[in-house]
C-alpha cells in the first residue's frame, strides 16, 4: 500500500488513509474500490474528514472488537462552533437503542441535525450508551496509565481544534452492551466476526474519529484488542439498505433483501420492516394501517408473505421423511391438499409451524417461518438414511396473499384455470392448485385456499421475475395493499398463532393453541411425540382469549394476575376495531384458564398498575370460521 492524499479529503499532517489495492473485500458482498482505507492498530485512533454523500465502513477484522466512532459537522467546526454525534438525541429521536438500516437510520447532534445513516449492518449489536473507555474506567480498576478510546480520540482529534474531554460519548460499534433486570448496563464479548463491518452515508461534510478499542481487562473485545479497518467510498456508489442475517452462527452473512414485489411495492411506501431478512411493508401511503384493515375485513387486500420459507421435498421417502419430522398425519393428505402442522424438538417445544403442500405422491411442499427448519430437515434425512431429495426454494418462488370477502370475487376476474383443475369459484379450503394470470397463456401461478387473517382467502405463488406484473394486476382489479402492522391486527382477532409470541421452544403446540395439529394417533413415532403425550395428559399452561375492560394499550409480556399471584402473561394484543373492544391473546395457568375467570393485565412492576380483564373463547373473530370457510 502506498500513502495518498486524495484530493476529496482535507487532512492533518500524517494523513493516515492508504490505498487499498491489496485489500480483500469484505464479505458478505462484493464493494467497489475504496476512495481510501485506514488501517487502526489496536488500542489507538485516528481522525480524518468525509464530504457529505461520501460512505464510511468500519470494519472488524478478526472478529469481536469494538470500534467507537465520533463525528463533527465540518462546517461548524470552521465557524468555531462543535457539534457532534449525539447518542441520547440519536437514541430519542430513532426510539431505539441504536439506530438499523431502514427509515430510522440516522445519527443526529445535540441541534437534531442528521449527521451520518447506518446503510448496512452485519452484526446488529451495538452500543450507544456508554462512554468511550477512559483513563478513569482503568485506574478504578488498578491499571494506571491503560491506553483508552477517550484520550487517543482527544489526540487523534486535536489537530482539528477540537477540545479534549477526560470520557468521550460516543456510537460504540460492535460493543455488546444491555441492561440488566436489576437496571444495571451489562456487557459481553460481541457478537462480530471477522470482516463483519457497519457502512454509514455523511449527511454532512464531517470530521470523523474512529477506534479501535483498547480494553483487555474484560470481555469487551474477547480480552485481545485487535485491528480495526475504515475504508471511504464514493458518493457516486448505490448500496443497498440491509441487514445481515446468519441461518447459524457459523453460517455466512446474507444481506437484507427485497422481495419480488418490491419494484411496486417500492413505489407505494417507505415504510418496510427487515422481517427475517426480507424487506416487508409496514403500512402505505394514502392508506394507513386502520384502512388497509377495514379493507380485509370488509373488501379485500393483497398482502406480501414472502419471507415464508419453501421447501421441496421429494424422493421415495419424502411422505416417511415428514411423518417423521411433524406432527399431523400426511397419509390422510390428498395431492392438492395443505395442511398445517407444528414442528417439535424431542422435548415437546416448538421449533416451527407451517404448511405442508402434496403436489404428487413423492413430492411436498413445506412452508415454513426458518431457515433453519431446513437445515434441520436435511439433518433428520441424513440422520434416518432417507431417499429424498430437499431443496430450498425461497428465493423460487415468492407469494402475495389476496384476502377478505371479496377476494373470491377479484380472482374470479383475472386468474384462468384449465379444465383438468378446480376453478377459483371450485377451490375449496386448504386446496391449491395450478392457474394462469389473464388467460392459458398468462403468467403461471400456484393458488391456494391459505391466509393468515381469519377471512376468506387465496395466496398466489410466482416466480420473482413476475411478481411485479401479479402485484399490479390484483391492485388494479380492486386490491388494498396491506402492511404488517394491519396483518398483525388481523391474525390475533382470528387467533392465530406468531413465532415468538404464541410459541417458541418453551412451548408445546397445547400451549400455543394449536394442539388440534398433534396426531397423536398416526402410527409412526414423530419426533417429541413421547414428551407431547406426557404434556398433553398433564397440561400446565393453557392459550387462552381476554378481553380488556381498558383503552389503555396492553402489550405483549404483560404478566396476567390473580391478586399478588403471576398466573400467566399476554402473548399477543391489539384494540380490535370490529370488537370495538382491546383483545388479547394469553398463556396463563390451567387452574384460571376457564371462561369468565376474572384477572388483571400488571403493568409498570406488575403491581403498580392493573387493567381488568376477563378469560374469553377465541378466535375472537368468526370463531367457528364461518368466513374463513366461505
């Protein structure tokens, strides 16, 4: 590497940015070539300027080392005034521990000016609490004259006329930091591995300082400070907004991505959500939340599910596979037929739930919530010697939900079905079968009789390449887009179960409400079947519907008492604007699980503050499913 002093950076003496032409890119993707890269020794800093639009990327480059990072507003800095990044303005103004890629990305200063936008993260943990190590923290511990952040950041920052300060508050990447029950801040190693990076936009011509942390008397940087890297791109480069999302720990990094609807969906609103590495929209423009549910419940609406995962299995075994790893019984499963299914560890809890599709007799669908439900597929074929065959195809076939009353009606009009299949008026519930867009030669779909929102409903399956082409043929016979925030409202008035929320590996199908999905009777062994049987026979927690005689908002993990006693907590809630009522879904213990038991929502300690509730029968909505049968 050779020392430049690129026209674009205006820096002090001994400038310390190279030339990256030796530099190995950082995975998870490929970069353009850097304007610049510095290279921090551990334990020290450096301090350089950025013109705004220009992308700054820290980087870790072996892995579990925090990096502290400061920024100025250039210009302010040339009129005498400071202004910096501000992590309680920052931390108030994004309502987040820290901001993510996304709409509330920026890090502003204490005038509530933006000064830098995360625009990729690949580790997601981060602190922006805690000062910048100081000389203080080290000689508190008995380690008088330790190197820190703070006075190498004073140093590295002095040629710019920036005052020193004994602790500086600072954006401290890759520092896994979180607040402990007893409200005391905790900290760990991080979480980052080696090439693991966060990439940052200037808002605003900027002097920036960045670190790499000298701490090697606890965890904080797995207790041997190492190398941070700053590379500097262009303004003129495009990258786009993302996560990184591993399947394991080991896995490697893939970024955020858009679905196949995206092109359209992109044009309608700039509210989306990384849900399980797939950008999903929260809401729409010139809708809302309150509109795109009204028109579920009332006309219909067209939602994208894409981030479901989809596995193909096939091969001889493939029925003897499944039987295997769920519970239902797919003996009983015709060819055009779903059915929807729980996925148990040997424990009872719950790993997964899902949908498993018969497309022939040796081939079947599965669409599930993880990834690593594959994974585990795979292992559990392996493991048992079977003859199949298991491919991932997420990233095949992406889906659009199209539910409500009317959505019958809309399909009617726009899909062709040949006649060797059930028309869309024939399909009958938890039945797909094959059809075309417009006519015999339109677009191939796959439609089944499956949704997630307690009304009658279709889901369309295509190809990436055509999801544009079907989003804007459903809008425009009629459709609302909708977003998560109106699903969510949605699926818990109809009782439906949320990874996360109804269940997790704690929680058996029972308790999640879905015990009607345990075939307990199927002559094969299943995994967990042993341990299910026990907890069915002895059942100790039960999901159960309240309704809530408040309108304050209730929230999930809210405990559910009786008098001082904690007898459960509230797994899902929403105020339900066709109940006119706040509803909730709960697990609470069998002995209060009965109809008409009186309990209480705690909230602020769980004794503070009650809200007065009452145990329901749910779904909520339709609760015999008369719609959903349609």
């Amino acid at each position: 590497m050779n020392d430049i002093a690129p026209t674009t950076l205006a820096q002090p003496e001994g400038d310390p940015f190279l030339l990256a032409d030796d530099a190995p890119p950082p995975a998870p993707q490929a970069f353009p070539e850097p304007l610049a890269v510095l290279r921090i020794p551990a334990a020290s800093a450096r301090a350089f300027t950025v013109k705004a639009g220009q992308f700054i990327q820290v980087i870790d480059v072996d892995g579990r080392q925090c990096s502290d990072l400061l920024a100025f507003d250039a210009e302010a800095l040339a009129a005498g005034d400071e202004w910096g990044l501000d992590p309680t303005v920052t931390r108030t103004l994004a309502g987040a521990a820290y901001p993510q890629p996304g709409l509330h990305a920026k890090y502003f200063d204490a005038r509530m000016q933006p000064l830098l936008e995360t625009v990729q993260d690949t580790v997601g943990r981060h602190d922006a609490f805690a000062l910048a190590c100081t000389a203080k923290y080290y000689e508190d511990a008995g380690f008088p004259g330790h190197a820190n952040c703070s006075d190498n950041f004073s140093a590295a920052l002095a040629p710019f006329g920036i005052k020193p300060r004994a602790g500086w508050p600072a954006i401290n990447f890759f520092y896994n930091t979180f607040i402990q029950p007893c409200g005391s801040l905790g900290f760990a190693e991080p979480w980052s591995k080696p090439g693991d990076y966060v990439l940052l936009r200037a808002l605003k011509d900027l002097v920036v300082a960045v670190s790499s942390c000298a701490d090697d008397i606890d965890p904080a940087n797995a207790w041997q400070p190492t190398d941070i890297e700053a590379r500097l791109y262009a303004a003129d480069h495009t990258f786009p907004r993302a996560m990184a999302h591993r399947m394991t720990p080991d896995s490697p990094a893939r970024l955020t991505r858009p679905t196949a609807f995206a092109p359209v969906t992109e044009t309608l609103t700039r509210d989306f959500i990384d849900y399980k590495g797939f950008w999903l929209p929260r809401s729409f423009v010139g809708h809302g939340t309150l509109a795109e549910y009204w028109a579920c419940r009332e006309k219909v609406a067209m939602m994208d599910l894409s981030a479901l995962r989809k596995f193909d299995v096939s091969g001889p075994d493939a029925e003897a596979l499944l039987q295997r790893v769920q519970t239902r019984d797919l003996r009983k499963l015709a060819v055009g037929q779903i059915v929807y299914t729980a996925v148990c560890h040997a424990h009872g809890g719950m790993m997964d739930d899902g949908t498993v599709f018969r497309m022939s007799r040796d081939v079947f669908r599965f669409v599930c919530g993880e990834d690593t439900t594959g994974l585990w597929l795979r292992e559990q074929a392996a493991a048992g010697g079977f003859d199949v065959h298991i491919r991932d195809t997420t990233d095949a076939l992406h889906n659009l939900a199209v539910q409500g009353p009317k959505s019958r009606e809309l399909l009617n009009k726009i899909l062709w079905t040949a006649p060797v299949q059930p028309t869309i008026s024939e399909l009958g519930w938890f039945r797909f079968c094959a059809a075309r867009l417009g006519g015999p030669t339109g677009i191939p779909l796959v439609v089944s009789r499956t949704g997630y929102t307690g009304e009658l409903g279709y889901e369309l399956w295509c190809a990436p390449k055509d999801g544009p082409a079907v989003w804007t043929a459903v809008m425009q016979a009629g459709a609302t887009p909708l977003g998560f925030d109106a699903l969510d409202m949605l699926r818990i008035e109809a009782g439906l179960a949320f990874a996360g929320h109804e269940f997790c590996d704690q929680t058996d199908p029972f308790e999640a409400g879905i015990g009607f999905t345990v075939a307990l009777s199927k002559p094969e062994d299943f995994i967990g079947k042993a341990a299910l049987e026990e907890r069915k026979a002895h059942p100790r927690r039960k999901l159960v519907g309240l309704t809530i005689a408040s309108n304050e908002a209730a929230s999930h993990g809210d405990g559910i008492y009786l008098g001082r006693a904690k007898v459960g907590e509230i797994t899902s809630t929403t105020r339900s604007p066709v109940l006119g009522t706040q509803i909730a879904l709960a697990r609470v213990d069998v002995a209060y699980s009965g109809l008409e038991t009186a309990l209480q929502v705690g909230q602020l300690d769980g004794h503070r503050k009650r809200l007065d509730a009452k145990v329901v029968a749910f779904p909520h909505y339709d609760p015999t499913k008369a719609r959903v049968r349609a």
